[in-house]
C-alpha cells in the first residue's frame, strides 16, 4: 500500500484534511446549530401570527432539505476530487525541493514547473467547481426564503382585516428577516457536511484499506519476568518473510537457534536476506510464517 499510494495524498490528509477536522468542521456545526434553532423560532412565530403560511413553510423546507441533499451529494463528490487532485500539487513540491540538484544538473526545471502547473490548474478547477456549487445552493436558498416572504405579504394584505396593525407588522419583520438567516444556515449546513468528508478521508486511515501494523504491546506482555530478555538467547522456527503477498518469500522456512553471548556472522550475496533477518529479529516487519522465540518467550 506504501509503495501505489503517493505521499503527497498521505501528505495532504494528515495537513489539510486534518486542520479541516481539528478547526473549521467543529466552527461550522456550532454555527449551523445557532442559525438552526433561530430559523426554527421565526418559522415558529410567523406561522403563529399568520396560520396561512404554515402549509407554505413546511413546503419550502421540504424543497430546502431537496437542495441541501442534491447540493451536498455533488460538493462531496467535486470536494473529495479536489482532495486527490491535492496530492500531485504536494508530490511535486516535495520532490522539487529533495531533486533540487538533480533538476538542474539534468536541465530538468521546465518539466517540473510545467508538471506543477498541470497539478495546480486541476486542483483550481475542481476547487471552483466546489465553491460554485455552494453558491448555486445558497442563491436557492434565498430564493426560498423570499417565497416565503413575499407569501406572508400577499396573505395579509389579502385578509387585512383579520390582522391587528401590530400583528401584521410583526409577522413582516420576522418573515424578512427569515432570508438571511436560512442564507447562512445553508452556507453552515453545506461547509459542515463538506468538511464531513475529511474526516471521512480520515476514518479510511483507521479501516481495513490500509495496513495496520500490529500492536506494539500485547496483553501478554505484563507476564514476561522482570528484566526481560536478560541473556538473549535467540531461537527461529520455520520463519518465512514476504514484503507483499503476491511476491515470493525473502526467507523460506529458515531455522536458526543462538546461544546467549555467542557471536554470528551472516554471509551471502546481495538479496540472499541477510537485511530481512535483521527486520525479523528486531520485528521491523512480521513473520509471514513460523516464528521467532528471544530468552525463552
């Protein structure tokens, strides 16, 4: 997995993606929260000064979770795109900055500047895809809204008899007001779900799509006797090494016992596995099969 994955994507989920998480997704749900529990309050008071709109609120709040649920489903998809198109932006700037001397060495300059160029311009492009489809939910959004407000208007003039000057002026106020508060709910809404997932991005570090070495202590551990491994007596048993599962083993079923204080020299050409024994005993990487016993444990 090390080796297919770049380490500017590995770079960019522990730098930006991890800021996102930390940062700006905590800042927006406590916003959307907020504007939540004050559009609920105007919804809640118009609808009592002026029954009418009740059936004209739960509709336009039908067709604003319709919007936020079309609009988040496209931003994830164009925000997660601009998230890898990230990666190569990040590789190529690393690589520019460790080769420095190569690139110059080898006249190589214009193919890194115009490599970065290609990544910054794709990043860019699938940035401001993401920007305009937030625009395009919010400017929705306040279309919506001013149904509403416009709704509230024509009932009470409709039935301007039935309302109190005070009433009518009250319920006007509060629905005007309604717009730009479902404005900003929409633009909290859909940076909260987009900043959704990057910690989706970083949940998949935890799960099963990237190997997970196996834990340092193990509960056995608080058995071992004090001062473990005192003489360092060394024994491996039909131990096998591969570095992938597809390859062939490094080490094949190759036993080997050493006697505390005993000295050993390792002979054999380059690739034979002299590196991978060394791996092995200090558990650098583990055992595709068989074992390995230190001091009797």
């Amino acid at each position: 997995w090390f080796e297919q994955t770049p380490s500017g994507r590995i770079t960019s989920r522990f730098s930006s993606d991890l800021a996102n998480v930390d940062v700006f997704l905590p800042m927006y749900a406590d916003n959307a929260t907020q504007f939540a529990a004050t559009l609920l309050a105007l919804f809640a008071l118009v609808g009592l000064l002026v029954p009418p709109l009740v059936a004209v609120i739960v509709l336009g709040l039908v067709v604003f979770g319709m919007l936020v649920h079309a609009v988040d489903k496209t931003n994830r998809e164009c925000k997660r795109l601009a998230n890898v198109a990230m990666a190569p932006v990040l590789t190529s700037v690393q690589e520019a900055g460790v080769g420095r001397v190569l690139f110059r060495t080898m006249c190589l300059c214009d193919f890194a500047a115009e490599r970065l160029d290609v990544a910054v311009d794709s990043y860019v492009r699938l940035t401001f895809a993401s920007n305009s489809v937030i625009n395009f939910g919010m400017l929705c959004s306040y279309g919506i809204t001013a149904v509403i407000s416009c709704c509230t208007c024509i009932a009470i003039l409709v039935d301007i008899d039935n309302y109190e000057e005070s009433q009518a002026g009250l319920a006007l106020s509060y629905a005007f007001t309604v717009p730009y508060f479902l404005l900003f709910f929409s633009y909290n809404t859909y940076q909260t779900k987009l900043y959704l997932s990057s910690l989706e991005r970083l949940l998949q570090y935890k799960g099963d799509a990237v190997p997970q070495e196996p834990s340092w202590y193990l509960p056995v551990d608080d058995q071992l006797p004090p001062g473990w491994p005192a003489a360092g007596d060394v024994l491996f048993s039909n131990v096998s090494l591969k570095y992938r599962p597809e390859l062939e083993p490094s080490i094949k079923d190759f036993s080997l016992e050493i006697q505390a204080g005993e000295k050993l020299g390792v002979i054999g050409r380059s690739g034979a596995g002299k590196s991978s024994l060394v791996q092995l005993l200090f558990r650098l990487r583990e055992c595709s099969g068989g074992g390995g016993i230190l001091n009797g444990q």
